[in-house]
C-alpha cells in the first residue's frame, strides 16, 4: 500500500527537482539524500512516471528526464531563501570578481520569482548578516576572473595556461596545467591541476596566480576525482608529535592545530597533552609552536627539541649581526 504522506509527497517533488537539476542522477545518490532504501526511490521513481512525468532510467546509469521537459518556476520558501542569503554574503568575500558578479545575478533572477511578502521578509535579514574578510588577500586583484577560467575549464577539459609566483621563486613562471578541480583549505583557495611542466599533479594557491588564459587545448588524459588525489595527500608518511601545553593557553589553539596533524589530547592536572601526526615537523610543525614555546614541552621526538634549537639560534645570530 502506498504511503501518501505529506513526507512521501514532499520527498516525490524534491526528486523532481534534483532531476531537473542534473543530466543524470542515481537513485543511490537519491537514497543517502533523503535517507531512504532503493526500494523507496523505486515506488517514488513510478510515482512520478504514473504522473505523466517522462523519466528515462538505464540500470546502472541513473536517471533523467527527457529532454525539453521542464516544470514551471520552483517556487522558495522563506527559510529556503534567506539560506541563500548567507551564501551570498559568502560569495561575496570568498569568491572572486567575475564569479561573484555571476553569482549576484543568479540571486536577482532568485528573488525575483519570490511573492512581495516573501521578498521584503528576506530584505529585512541582510541587513543583518555580515560576513567579516579574511586576513589578507584571497585571490590576486590583478586576476578578477582566474577561478571562473578555472571552473570552464575544469568543465570544458581544455588546458589553461598560469603566470605562477611560486613562494620560493623570484619572479613568476609560466605553467600550462590540465585542472582537476578547486578546494579552500587553510584559509586559502587551491587549484589542484596536471602540470606539464613538472609531469606531475600539483597544487597551485589562487592568490600566487598572477595571469590566466584558457586555451583549447583538449586534456591529454583522463584524470580522477579531485577527491581522490586530496586523499592521496594524507597518504604522505606522519611522524607522531606529543607536546604538553599549559591549559590556559590550549584553547587558543584549537583554530589551528588541526593544520599540523592534530589527533586527540587528553587532560593532565593544569596541563593538556596532546597528540599529533605531523607531515612536516622540521618547519611547518617546528615553527608553529615556537609560537607558544614558553607555555609548552614536546615529549616526543625529543629530536624536535633541537629543531627548536637551531631555530632559535638563526634568529640569535641574526639579531647579532643587525645594525642597532
């Protein structure tokens, strides 16, 4: 027996909607979504075809709507559009000029099929909504469009060609990549691309890309999932790191130690011991908690304590030989 709950009936319109959204969805994509069996996808999949609604599926494919056919304008609710609104404010710090010029008239067009009410109810909350910029500069201003060359790109399978400022180069280089994608970690926005240049996967910090130009150039080989090949970046050999810092002062590290391989931490009377599996601690780990040394001791390696060391003596000697 069928189940015509308001639920099942909500679920029905929403897998109408996600087809309309993409090519082809599978129904094991629909089930994790709304947390259902295959079998519920099934029932709901036939009842949309019984409604005169043409959807093509092929076993092991997925589904899609016949081409041509398209339900009127998807009406949003109010909470339905003011999420759109924090996305906006978003977009407006994190993305870059010509993507976030895209984005604003996306949200026009949005708006504009909201009923009067609605719209002046959405006004009211952005006004209070204020998304503060990071420090510094996400992307190059010289560069407003490098992350929509990007996207195109990706899309397209075609290469692109970047001016990069490598962090320990003097002047930019030029590099021709096939991009695999785009990922914002460590306060920072990533392309992560095929270089021809190193005959190898790298990864390239938007704000160091200095000039972009698409080319049609086709990809010269298939590449995998950007997720795939950010997992293969945690496949890069750890040292284990056990530190104690002074309680008082653990809290403010909360922000940034999962950047340095952070596991857990346990308490310890005034002190918090923790854990971590680091990549990099000659420098990367090494130079982070020379920031709050004095309230901190490592446990292990206790050969991270002479990379303490020596750092502090390069900066000693340096102190020395500068002119007063």
């Amino acid at each position: 027996m069928f189940d015509e709950s308001p639920k099942r009936f909500d679920r029905v319109i929403a897998i109408l909607i996600q087809l309309q959204s993409k090519k082809i969805v599978k129904a094991q994509e629909l089930a994790e979504r709304f947390e259902v069996s295959l079998r519920t996808i099934y029932r709901d999949i036939r009842t949309l075809e019984a409604s005169g609604v043409p959807i093509y599926g092929e076993a092991g494919i997925g589904y899609s709507l016949v081409d041509g056919y398209r339900l009127p304008p998807v009406m949003f609710t109010r909470e339905e559009a003011s999420s759109f609104i924090a996305a906006e404010k978003l977009m407006q710090k994190f993305i870059d000029k010509e993507l976030g010029q895209h984005y604003q008239s996306a949200m026009f067009k949005l708006k504009s099929v909201m009923q009067s009410s609605d719209k002046d109810w959405v006004s009211s909350i952005e006004s209070k909504v204020l998304i503060q910029p990071t420090m510094g500069n996400l992307f190059n201003e010289n560069v407003p469009n490098a992350m929509s060359i990007l996207f195109k790109s990706a899309a397209d399978k075609t290469q692109v060609i970047l001016d990069y400022q490598a962090i320990d180069a003097d002047v930019a280089s030029e590099r021709t990549i096939e991009p695999v994608g785009v990922f914002h970690d460590h306060n920072n926005w990533y392309v992560l691309g095929f270089c021809h240049l190193r005959n190898d996967y790298r990864q390239f910090r938007a704000d160091r890309i200095e000039g972009i130009k698409k080319t049609q150039k086709e990809f010269t080989q298939e590449h995998e999932t950007l997720e795939t090949y950010l997992n293969k970046e945690h496949e890069i050999p750890t040292t284990k790191v056990r530190i104690l810092v002074d309680k008082k002062i653990s809290k403010y590290l909360s922000s940034e130690k999962k950047y340095y391989g952070f596991v857990s931490q346990k308490n310890t009377g005034d002190l918090v011991e923790m854990t971590f599996l680091s990549r990099d601690i000659v420098n990367g780990f090494a130079r982070w908690f020379l920031m709050f040394a004095d309230y901190a001791e490592i446990i292990e390696p206790l050969s991270l304590n002479d990379r303490i060391l020596e750092l502090m003596d390069n900066y000693r000697r340096r102190l020395q030989k500068s002119p007063e």
